[in-house]
C-alpha cells in the first residue's frame, strides 16, 4: 500500500506531503509516514529544513475518529508531535483549511507556522467528549496563552488566521502560493538555533501564574454552559497542569485525563453523534446521481416569527428572499423585526454594519403574491391550517415557474394533502424549521409520497449552505421531533394528576440534561398555543390555566409564577387547579417517583421513536437522535434518545413500560420494533 505521506527535496528544504483525504485525518499510516519523513531528514545531511503541508481541501483535520475504540496502531499521536518537535532541524508546518484537534497539535510540534488568510484554527476534541491529547493542552496555553486556550479547549470552536496571527500562534500569514512561500520561510529559518518548542515556552504563563483564581473564575462564569459535561473539566485540569507541573508529570496528566476521557460513556456518544450528524444528509432509495435543482432565489409568504427566521437564513447566506404578507403593517413589521435581530448580531460583533445592509439589501417585501413567480424555492410559513395552507398551494401552482421548489412549513400537517392541492405534487417538500429559525440548526426535510428525488437533494444541499443539519421525515403528525413531544406530554400532564408537581416534573428533566422540563417549555412556548380560545370550555390543566390567562411566561403566570425578572417560582394557584381536576376526575393522590417520571416520560418517547423508525418514517435511528439533539436540546452526552436507550439496555426500557403500562391506559402501546429488538437483545444504532 502506499503512504499518504510523500517527501520531495527543494533544494534543501525537505517537502512532506500528506495526502489523506477527505479531511487528512492523522490514521495510523500519516502518523507512521510523518515519523520516516522526520527521520529522512535527519538522516539526509544535504536538508536543512522541513516544511509539512497537506494536499486537497484542508491541513490535518485532527486524530482518525474512525480508528476511536480500536486496538492502537503505533506511534501513538503524542509521539509523533513530540518526535517532530525534537527534530534537530527547523520544522515548518504550512497551512490551509482547517488545522484542528491532531491537526493543530502537529502544528504546535513545529518549530514555526505559516499560514494562508483564510485558514482557521481550532481543538474541537471537547465536542466529542475528549481533550487534545497530543500535548495540546500543555503546548496551546504556552503559544496562544491560558485564558485563549481555556476558551479554545473546553469551546472547541475556530479561530481564523488573523486572530490566529495576534495570538503568536502563526509565525507569519501568507499572501499567494503556500507551498512557495513556506519553502522560503524555511530558508529563513534553517540556520536559527535553538529551535523554538512550543512545550519549553514559559513566557505567556506568568500572567495566569499571577492570577491563581483564573481557573476558578472560568470555571464559575461557564458552569451553565459546561452543567452535565464531562470533558470541559478534564480539558481546564489539563491546562491547570500546565502551570503547575514538571513537564514529564504534566504529559502524564494530559494522557490520564485523555484516557479517562475515552472510556467513559459521554465521549462515546458525542463521537457516535460526530458521525449521526453526517449520516443524516444521507438519502436513502435515490440514484446517486441526483443533480440537484438551482435555488438562486428564495420567496417566503409570511412574515411573522417564523417567516421571518426563514428569510434570514437565506439572506445571511447571500440568496436573495422576496417576502410576501398580506397587509402593510405585518410586513413592516416583519421586516422591522428581521433588522432588528441582524442589529443585535452586529452589536455583538458578530456582523458587520456592512454586511446587516447586504443581508437587508438583498430582501424584497411586497404584498403581491404574483412576485413569487420568478423564485426557484417558495417556502410557505403561514397559519398551521390546513386550509389556509392548501389555499396558498393552489395560488402557488397557478404562479410559480415550471420547477420551482414548492415547500410547506407546517409541524404537524400532511404534506401529502398539501401537495394534492397542486398539479404538481413532485415539486412539493415540508421543510421544517424549528424556532426561533434563524438560530435553529435543524431542520426537518419532510419526504412526501411524491416528492421528486432531486427536490429531496436540494433541500439537503441547500440545508448545508444555511447551515442547517437537515434530517429526512416521513409524513406523520408532528413528524420526528414533534410527534414524539406527545407521549410526552400527555404522560407529563397525568402525572401532574396523580400527584406529581410541574416543579418535580421539570427537575427530573433538567437533571437528566435536557435544558428544561415540559412545563417550562410550556411556559415559554405559550400555554394558549392550540388552545380552543372558549374560555367556558374546560377539559383539561391547560384549558384551566389558558382561561384564567396564564398562559406562561409572556404573562407572567403559567404552570410557574415569574417575577419581573421572569424568575419562576412553584404557583399555589396552579395547584388548586391541579387538585381540584383531580377530585373532579376522581383520581386518588400518590407519592410519585422520579424514576417513575423517566418511565413515563422518556421512556415512552423511545417507545415513540421506535414506532417511528418500524413505519418507516425515520431512516435510522441516528436520524432520530439528531432531531432531538438540535431541535430539542436533548443532551449530546447522552447522544440522542435513541443512543441512550440502548446505553440503557432495550430490555430495561421494555420492563419500565411495562410497570407503567396499567397507568398509561390506552394513551400506550409497545412498538413491535422495541419488543422485538430487546427480545433479540440488539440495539438500535451500533
Ligand atoms: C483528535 O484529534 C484527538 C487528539 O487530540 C488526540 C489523539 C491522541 N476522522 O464534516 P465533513 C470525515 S480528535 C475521521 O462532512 P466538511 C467525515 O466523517 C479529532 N473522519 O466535511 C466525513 O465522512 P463521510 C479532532 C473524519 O467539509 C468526511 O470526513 N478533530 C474526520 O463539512 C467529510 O467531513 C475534529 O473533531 C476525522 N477527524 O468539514 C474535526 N473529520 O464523507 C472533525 C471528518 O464519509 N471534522 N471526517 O460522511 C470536522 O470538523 C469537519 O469534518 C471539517 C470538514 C471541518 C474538517
């Protein structure tokens, strides 16, 4: 077999190449080939200098995740880093793309770093559960300083190669050919002694040695942020050895932490996520060859929340959006609503004035729908009513182009009884955006019987280019996400009844890592959503609450009372409601468990999740466990509902149901799938 890693001589600069793509990820034949390459060297007396670069689209884009569980195939990544930093003669890493994790880490083992503008920089290890363990944390604080490091580790996000430039990470940024100029930049240096090592620079540590309550301080301003994670502590003790350590002592850290790390179970999830989210733009039962259709141009009729959040994702991506509303004064106000949010991104820095006026300039409001005709993707987000909706889809199919992309962001209704409102079901999709949708990252693309396969593949594409994570959905009520919000829900409310608190209720879900219980949710969502509006009509909790308008926290009263700081607190009202339905209907009051909470709640939404994956509405489990993950804030560590049950064990799942079945009624019934899959005593993902 051949080496991704090939060496040619520039005179007396020693070129290493690696080519490995997609991403050039450092699997056990780069890391073999990147150690021959620096022995080559060294062994070559004619070579003076050694530039390592990469070929395709990006520098090492970190360890091979893949090779994560395996028997380990030596050298093991730390001692090549350390192997290249103890090379005799001057190592420069040349980068492009994105240096991440590994990546950066053989960056920092070089003795210098060029870079080319548009490269970034990043150690995004925490996001699958893990720290940087090839000495990143013990070499990123000494080059970029502890305070950027703490933030980059237990973060994991990207810094561009300006930032990158200021820190001292990059020695110099390139204008122009890469590969030439970091060849020069090696002439320049190949007589310099001693070599720089990133692992002996002591100078930017005496500012965080000053400030021994640095650590503390990050710890406490980010512990909302961090609640439930394993690796963000690991990755600041890491950093706190670096300080503190002999060097041999502080590696030894690193790599105890790093091990630690990987074999518990919250980095198990966050990889298996790693690879769930990239699955989810898979389609499957289309040609391969499916071209999608060209969207150079969006329409968005409505423009309310929703409307609104679409529009900006598009306009933010640089695709035109022509906004349709019915009357002057929504449209403004919409419009006015869409500025404002691009305001606040830019009073943070993160938009320029410049580009809020492009965004904004490249939207066109007007209230005749005939504007739409010449949209390649029209996207209606109107009343969820289905016949308002197949309303608007008639008007459509009598204006839109040939080929144009005709989508529905409905949440619950049938795309199929939509698209039959038109001639031309083929062209019809749901494109679900979750709110608020400019923020979101999922997206819900809803297959419908007829829906074309090249509709389908642009709707994924098109999901990439805005950022989104696009999740294929079958046509069901409440589709993935939503309709698993059910079984929720309803256990949720007769829990309530039969003796339960909200507050208990929403402990028992925040505690699990969700970022709030179905209460609080409630609350913030608004408990008049759906209502009937008859405020004599009470049937349920909710019907109580909405009449007596407490319909969450825009009114300062739902299933909590809220202060003028929209603090909650547990409402005595709320309970003589909750104990007057229950003498109403008769229900006899007990002492609820939480456990009894996660069986009835949680549990009955695999239930739900299975029912999906059986009909088929789902194309895998993992599907699944990205909905909920980006739509819902289902905690990564636990990687999704799915993942978790079968961390749980199915069986467990199925006997929990089963002591709760008697009390669920016939609001439940078992998935044949679970049954089955728990009987066989298999998983749902691998
Ligand atoms: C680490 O470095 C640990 C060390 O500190 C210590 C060790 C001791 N490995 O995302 P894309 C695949 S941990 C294997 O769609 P993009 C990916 O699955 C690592 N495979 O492209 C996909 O495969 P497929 C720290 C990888 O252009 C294909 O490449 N590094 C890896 O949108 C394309 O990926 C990271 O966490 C990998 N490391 O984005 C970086 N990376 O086509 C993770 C990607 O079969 N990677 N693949 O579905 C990324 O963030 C993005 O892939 C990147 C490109 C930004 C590079």
């Amino acid at each position: 077999m051949t080496s991704p890693i090939s060496t040619h001589k520039h005179h007396d600069i020693l070129v290493v190449t690696s080519n490995n793509p997609p991403v050039n990820a450092l699997g056990a034949a780069v890391r073999q080939g990147l150690v021959a390459a620096i022995e080559q060297a060294e062994g070559d007396a004619s070579v003076k200098a050694v530039v390592i670069r990469c070929e395709g689209q990006t520098f090492f884009a970190g360890a091979d995740i893949t090779e994560f569980g395996k028997p380990p195939v030596m050298p093991w990544l730390p001692e090549v880093v350390d192997r290249i930093e103890n090379c005799s003669k001057p190592v420069v890493a040349a980068i492009h793309g994105t240096a991440l994790g590994g990546g950066l880490e053989i960056a920092l083992g070089c003795h210098y770093r060029v870079a080319v503008s548009s490269a970034r920089f990043g150690v995004p290890e925490v996001k699958l559960g893990l720290l940087p363990g090839a000495g990143g944390t013990q070499r990123l604080p000494r080059v970029a300083g502890v305070p950027k490091a703490l933030e980059m580790v237990t973060g994991g996000g990207m810094i561009g190669a300006k930032e990158a430039s200021d820190l001292g990470l990059i020695d110099r940024l390139i204008e122009g050919d890469l590969q030439q100029h970091a060849v020069a930049y090696a002439e320049e240096v190949k007589d310099i002694r001693p070599l720089p090592k990133s692992s002996e620079r002591d100078d930017k540590l005496a500012e965080a040695r000053a400030n021994p309550g640095l650590f503390d301080d990050f710890r406490k301003a980010n512990a909302r942020k961090f609640r439930g994670f394993e690796a963000p502590e690991a990755n600041i003790k890491a950093v706190e050895a670096a300080l503190a350590k002999p060097y041999a002592q502080r590696v030894l850290d690193e790599r105890n932490l790093f091990m630690g790390l990987m074999a518990g179970s919250q980095a198990r999830a966050q990889q298996y996520f790693f690879f769930a989210e990239r699955k989810a733009s898979k389609i499957e039962g289309i040609p391969d060859d499916t071209r999608p259709r060209d969207i150079t141009n969006v329409g968005v009729i409505g423009a309310g929340t929703m409307g609104g959040g679409i529009s900006m994702n598009f306009l933010s991506a640089g695709i035109p959006v022509t906004i349709v509303e019915m009357a002057q004064d929504a449209l403004d106000r919409g419009t006015g609503t869409m500025r404002k949010n691009y305001e606040a991104t830019a009073a943070k820095g993160r938009m320029t004035p410049e580009q809020v006026e492009q965004a904004m300039g490249a939207l066109t409001p007007t209230l005749d729908f005939a504007a739409l005709a010449d949209c390649d993707l029209i996207i209606e987000a109107v009343f969820e009513t289905m016949e308002i909706k197949q309303e608007i889809f008639t008007k459509l199919d009598a204006i839109a182009k040939p080929g144009a992309i005709l989508a529905s962001n409905t949440s619950y209704l049938n795309v199929d009884e939509i698209a039959a409102s038109t001639s031309r079901p083929q062209d019809v999709v749901g494109l679900h955006f979750f709110s608020p949708a400019n923020i979101m990252k999922l997206l819900e693309v809803v297959r419908g019987a007829k829906t074309a396969p090249d509709v389908l593949v642009t709707a994924m594409a098109l999901a990439k280019k805005i950022k989104k994570v696009a999740v294929v959905a079958g046509v069901c009520h409440g589709f993935i996400g939503n309709r698993m919000l059910m079984p929720r829900q309803v256990e949720a409310t007769k829990l309530l009844l039969e003796g339960a608190t909200p507050d208990q209720i929403d402990r028992v879900h925040v505690e699990f890592g969700m970022p709030m219980g179905p209460f609080q949710m409630a609350d913030l969502a608004g408990v008049d959503i759906g209502w009937h509006r008859d405020v004599n009509r009470i049937e349920n909790i909710r019907d109580a609450l909405a009449a007596e308008g407490r319909w969450g926290q825009k009114k300062n009263a739902g299933f909590y009372d809220y202060d003028d700081k929209r603090r909650p607190s547990p409402s005595a009202r709320v309970q003589e409601i909750i104990d007057d339905f229950r003498t109403k209907e008769g229900v006899e009051k007990r002492e609820i468990s939480d456990q009894e909470i996660v069986e009835r709640t949680l549990y009955t939404m695999v239930n739900e999740g299975a029912k999906i994956l059986e009909e088929g509405m789902a194309q895998r489990a993992s599907d699944i466990d990205v909905v909920w993950i980006y739509g819902y804030g289902w905690p990564v560590y636990r990687g999704g509902p799915m993942f978790w049950a079968d961390t749980e064990g199915l069986d467990k799942i199925v006997a929990g149901l089963k002591n709760q079945e008697a009390r669920m009624g016939s609001d439940f019934s078992f998935s044949q799938l679970l049954l089955d899959k728990a009987g066989a005593g298999e998983k749902f993902t691998r």
